[in-house]
C-alpha cells in the first residue's frame, strides 16, 4: 500500500486546510495510507509525522490558516539536513511528499527530490505569484479580505475628504494591490513590478478633486515603498488630509473563499491522480479551467509575467 505524505510550509494561505482535506479523502479513497508532517520542512527533519485519516480532515473545509501548521525553515537550506529529511522519509516508508506552499516552500521541494525523495507541488500563496499556474490557493481569499477593507476606508474616507494609503502584502509581487485596486476602483496602485512617479500620483489625486470626487484611493504593495512615508509625501504635496491603512496579516487569515475552496479541492484531488498514474517531481497549475502539471523545474526557474494590460485598464477606470 503506498503511503502519501503531506506538509505545508511558507505564509500560510486560506485553501490550505481544504487542499490537505482533499488529498487525505483522495487518497484514502484509493487505499492509500497518509500522513500528515507538522510544522513544514522543519517537522520532515525532526520527525514530526501524524497518521492522517477522513476522521482527520473532517470540519476544516472552511477554516483558515492550515490545522499542519507551517514554517520558514532556515536549516532546511543546509544539504545535510535535508538528507536528514529524506532519512525521515524513509524510515516511515514514505513514497511521495505533498508539498503544499509559495516559491520558497516549492524550490524545498525542488531541492529535496534532488536527494532521490518524490515530490508533488501544490502552489499556495496569498501573493499569486508562482510560475505555471495562473491562480494559487489563497489567492482569491486575500484579495476579497482587501476589498472589503477598500470598501470599508471608502465610507469613512468619503466622510472626512480624505486621502487613504491602503498598504497591502506582497514583498515581490503586486498581484494582490492590482487584483483588489481594479475591483475597488483604486486611483493608483503601485507595485514593485512597476517604477512609480509621485507626481503622477499627485496629478491624479487632483484632478479627482477638480472633478469633485471626494476621496482618492492608492493601493500600494508593500515592497514598492514604506506607505507610511508615502502618505507623508502625498499630504505634503497635494496638500490633502491623508491617512494610511496597513492592511497587514489580516490578509493571510479568515475563512476561504468559494473560489479558493474549490481550487483547493480540485488541486489536492488531481495531485493524488497523477501521483497515481505515475508523475512525479511536478507542481499541479491551473491554466484558465483546465489543471495542468508543470515540471518543478520549470517553476523554480519561471518568472511571473505582470499583467499591464490590467493595469493599464485599472488606470483607464479610476481618471
Ligand atoms: O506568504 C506571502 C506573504 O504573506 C507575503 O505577502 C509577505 O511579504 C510575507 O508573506 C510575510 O511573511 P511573514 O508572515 O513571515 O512575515
């Protein structure tokens, strides 16, 4: 009987706990034996495994955050301690490793198949930005969380006359700021993908006012600039009561979205089929409906393409 082990690992993503629900319940369904390993990469090399049954993954479809628990494992970079990783693998008799996380969580998994371990990917990052698949688990959840919190600064914002610097995540990637700037109608958005210019920042926020609008919106990801001193720069120059927003970890929590949810579910599932017919060392991807498998390889050598055309839409949109 083959036996399936399953971690997740990196900022933990809302569809986590639905994707571990889906490979435990696909898995049991073909006979296979699961485990579950705490703690990500850091759990492998201490020999944290649990035994996962259907009765294990009952009651967490919609719960945030993942019942595995996750880590950012600096001693997993180290080559002997990921042999120590495989040695643990082995003991339990382990024939696939489910590696359910965001860049760094993947290119662990890369780099563990490189010791002889099977490796399965299931891309999970609230940031959306993981080579070969369109969308990650998590995703959408962060960006709803996002919005709801535009929609909220909008009423009070309105109120007062105000400007508002929504600082959302996303150290290398502005998919979320995008995302949530166009279905918020956002007045900027700035990303790390992209350089910026304050002055257009300013020139927008005015003629917003010239038009009568009564507050301006800007999105910024956090690893384009501090939001905190762009606000001070902002209120400087356009002479505008600001005030700045640091949306934080309330973007990793809450409940998963339906759309995350299935995704979760439809990654998880298809990962044990093609685990059982024979794939290995490949990331599960979604590209438009269909789910693909893209080689691990090709993930952690891809880059995300970043989409101007959204962008230049959201900028058409909020004039
Ligand atoms: O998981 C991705 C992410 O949420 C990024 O958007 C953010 O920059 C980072 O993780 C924060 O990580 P941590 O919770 O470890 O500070």
């Amino acid at each position: 009987m083959k036996r399936i082990a399953i971690l997740t690992s990196g900022g933990d993503a809302p569809g986590m706990n639905a994707a571990i629900r889906a490979v435990v319940r696909t898995g049991t369904f073909h006979g296979l034996t699961m485990f579950g390993v705490n703690r990500g990469f850091h759990g492998l090399m201490y020999h944290d495994f649990i035994k996962l049954t259907v009765n294990s993954v009952g009651d967490i479809i919609h719960r945030g955050g993942t019942i595995l628990r996750t880590s950012r494992s600096k001693e997993f970079r180290n080559a002997h301690m990921r042999m120590r990783a495989k040695e643990a693998l082995d003991y339990f008799g382990i024939d696939v490793l489910f590696v359910i996380g965001g860049n760094g969580s993947l290119r662990g998994g890369y780099e563990l198949a490189a010791t002889g371990v099977n490796i399965i990917g299931i891309p999970a990052s609230i940031d959306n930005d993981i080579p070969g698949t369109d969308k990650a688990i998590g995703f959408d959840t962060a960006v709803n969380t996002v919005l709801e919190a535009i929609n909220r600064i909008r009423d009070t914002a309105t109120s007062h006359e105000r400007i508002f610097i929504i600082e959302v995540m996303g150290r290398e990637s502005g998919q979320i700021a995008l995302a949530a700037g166009l279905a918020g109608g956002a007045e900027s958005i700035l990303v790390p993908e992209l350089p910026f210019d304050i002055d257009d920042v300013v020139k927008r926020i005015n003629s917003g006012i010239a038009r009568g609008k009564l507050h301006s919106i800007i999105l910024v990801a956090e690893g384009c600039c501090s939001a905190i001193q762009l606000g001070k720069k902002i209120e400087k120059m356009s002479r505008q009561e600001t005030r700045v927003t640091v949306l934080g970890h309330t973007q990793r929590g809450g409940t998963p979205t339906a759309a995350d949810r299935i995704l979760a579910s439809r990654m998880g599932s298809y990962a044990v089929e093609m685990f059982l017919a024979g794939h290995t060392n490949q990331m599960i991807g979604a590209a438009g409906p269909e789910l693909v498998m893209v080689d691990l390889q090709d993930v952690v050598d891809g880059s995300c393409e970043f989409d101007r055309e959204i962008y230049q839409l959201a900028r058409i949109l909020s004039i």
